[in-house]
C-alpha cells in the first residue's frame, strides 16, 4: 500500500502500532516519526531549540519563600544592650518558615531583608541601631543619631546570600540611659519583610 493509496485521514488511532503509555511521538533526527520516552514525576516537555525533552518543571522563585511579621506584644529594650525583637505577628508567611521570632531558610538563594525599628521618646543626643543577625551574627546594621527627645525610627536593609537551614533575626540596640519601649502594631514601623529573589 503506497501513500497515495490511503485518503486523508483514513488511518484512525485503532490501525496504528501499540504505544506504551505515557510516550508521545516525536519527529528524531532523520525526520521520522520516534516513541519520546515517558517523563518522570512532575517534569514537564520542553525544548533545546532542536528536540523535544522532559525538564524540570518551572517554579517562579519569588513567590516562594518570604515573610512580613510585625512586633505585635509590648517590649522594651534596655539602654546599652542589644535586644532581640519578639516579632510575633504575621502578616504573610508564604512557605511557613518564619516561626520563634525567627525566619528559617528552607531554599538557599538570594534574599532581600528589610529590618524597621520603632522607638518612641528616645532622649537627646542618644544613639540607635537595628541589627540583622545570620546565625547569630551580625550581617548588616544602621545607626541613627537622635538630635531631640522624640519617636525614632531605623531602617536596614540588605540583599545577601542564605544556605538552607540559615536563621534571620532582628536586634535593636540604644543608649538613650534608660530602658525604652519598642513601638508595636500592625501601623507601626517596627517589622519584617524577607522575600526570596532567586
């Protein structure tokens, strides 16, 4: 039987060859029709610009892992002493990591950390300072001189580097001679955010 013998569409799925299930079929090198072998869990078909390929499936990094929490309870800070911020409250946490006052990274990768103090009547001529600590150590700080005895906010920011398992904390520190509260609530600008970006 030649080509020319058979109509357009006369072959139905019944009259050609067994498939095994799962495989597709695929234009091969020479131009002829090929079985592509079945993918794995969760990989999706893609292309390098010549064959077909089963690849990883595509996951958008930015919204994976991140946090906003806010300091929600009272808590003061005493004067020359660094002071861990009990954030307790969430706004968000997309993949669950922020938990104890503290974010875990799950996923290694790039992340952008925003850190806001808020201390209210610190007295003249005094100093501040919020801290980011990466397993208890400091990898980025802002200092903050008070000119006058009044409400002062501190902002750090940082894009840095986080392997799995890495914990992300926020410090204040302030010399005002006396112990201080920190601002609290959802409009205050005492909080967190951490979002992964690659």
């Amino acid at each position: 039987v030649t080509g020319g013998q058979i109509a357009d569409d006369a072959v139905t799925l019944a009259k050609m060859a067994g498939l095994v299930r799962g495989k597709i079929i695929v234009g091969d090198a020479s131009g002829d029709p090929s079985a592509l072998t079945v993918g794995g869990a969760s990989t999706v078909l893609t292309s390098d610009g010549t064959d077909a390929a089963w690849g990883a499936s595509y996951t958008n990094p930015n919204t994976l892992s991140g946090c906003s929490v806010y300091l929600g309870s009272a808590q003061t800070t005493a004067t020359g002493s660094y002071t861990k911020v009990a954030l307790d409250t969430e706004v968000y946490d997309i993949a669950n990591e922020f938990a104890s006052n503290k974010f875990t990274v799950t996923t290694a990768g790039k992340y952008l950390i925003i850190w806001s103090v808020s201390i209210a009547d610190l007295t003249d001529a005094c100093a501040m300072q919020c801290i980011i600590r990466n397993n208890g150590s400091t990898i980025a700080f802002t200092r903050n001189n008070n000119g006058r005895l009044d409400h002062l906010t501190t902002v750090c920011t940082i894009i840095t580097d986080l392997s799995a398992s890495d914990y992300i904390e926020g410090f204040v520190f302030q010399n005002g001679g006396a112990t201080e509260s920190i601002t609290t609530g959802a409009d205050s600008d005492t909080f967190m955010q951490i979002m992964r970006m690659t």
